[in-house]
C-alpha cells in the first residue's frame, strides 16, 4: 500500500492530480491519500480529507512507500519509521505555499541521502515505479530523538540559508 499525505494546513492539487493519473499503473497497488482541501476529484484513489490520528499511524506503519510534500513532519516520521518516502516541493509559483522553503528542504535531505526527491510530475512517477520494482529503499534510519550529525546539519542549513 502507498501513503499520499500532503498535511491538512494547504492544498496540493498538483501532486494529489499526479498519483491520480499514476495510481492505475501501480498493477493494483492500493494508494490512501489523505488529500485535505482539494479541488482534484479523485478517482483511483481511496482519498480522505482528515485522517484521525491512530489511522494516520497505522497507514503510515503499514505503507510499503510514502508520498509527500517536503513537510518536515513527514519527512522525519519516514526517517523514523524507516518507510521509503518520496518528497515533492510546493512551489510558489503554483500558489501552493508563500515561499520556496519546501525545495530548500527537499535539496538539503536529498544531498543527505535521506529522502528520495520528486521535482516535478514526471520525476514522480519515474521515482514511485522504481521503489515498486525494489530499486529505490528508505535511505536513511533515525531514532525518536535526532542525532548530533541532524541537529548540527539542521543547525548550518538555518544560520547559512
């Protein structure tokens, strides 16, 4: 099973649009997504606009990969959870956020080797069909707390961004 989150605070049409178009070529994969405020009618997907908390957990345990914006929530969840994850960026120039920080954030994990990054639609589907066929695996493993290496990482990024 795939799980598509894009957290509940904005819309992400664009992504949420793409695993649509993707989800029939995934030879019956199941994808949930929790696709908060869309304007996409979704179609081959199972979608929900809230997911409780204690659903939310158990898809993502129970996911074979995740699909996300380049929310840090995810992202470190994924980390923790050791669940292979594919982030897209928001980008600004589609109205999905104010700022371009989600590709800053994408990059900087992306370099860390800790996430498998998507920077457009064709990105996407190239990256999810490659960790179905095994070829693309949770790249890095974290602990509940992060380690020195993450916070010091974290730390050069904010005061040279």
């Amino acid at each position: 099973m795939i799980f598509l989150t894009i957290g509940f605070q904005f819309s992400f049409d664009r992504l949420i649009r793409e695993m649509d178009r993707i989800a029939p070529k995934l030879n019956g994969m199941q994808v949930i997504a929790q696709v908060s405020k869309t304007g996409h009618e979704v179609e081959n997907m199972e979608s929900h606009a809230y997911v409780k908390p204690a659903e939310f957990e158990n898809y993502f345990q129970n996911a074979s990969l995740i699909i996300s914006h380049a929310g840090m929530g995810t992202i470190l969840s994924a980390l923790e959870s050791e669940r292979p994850i594919i982030v897209m960026p928001r980008l600004k120039k589609y109205g999905e956020l104010t700022t371009d920080h989600q590709i800053s954030t994408a990059r900087k994990l992306e370099k860390l080797n800790y996430v498998h990054v998507a920077y457009d639609e064709t990105e996407l589907e190239s990256k999810v069909l490659k960790v179905l066929s095994g070829d693309l695996k949770p790249l890095h493993k974290i602990n509940k707390h992060a380690s020195k290496q993450l916070l010091d990482s974290i730390s050069d990024f904010l005061n040279n961004s």
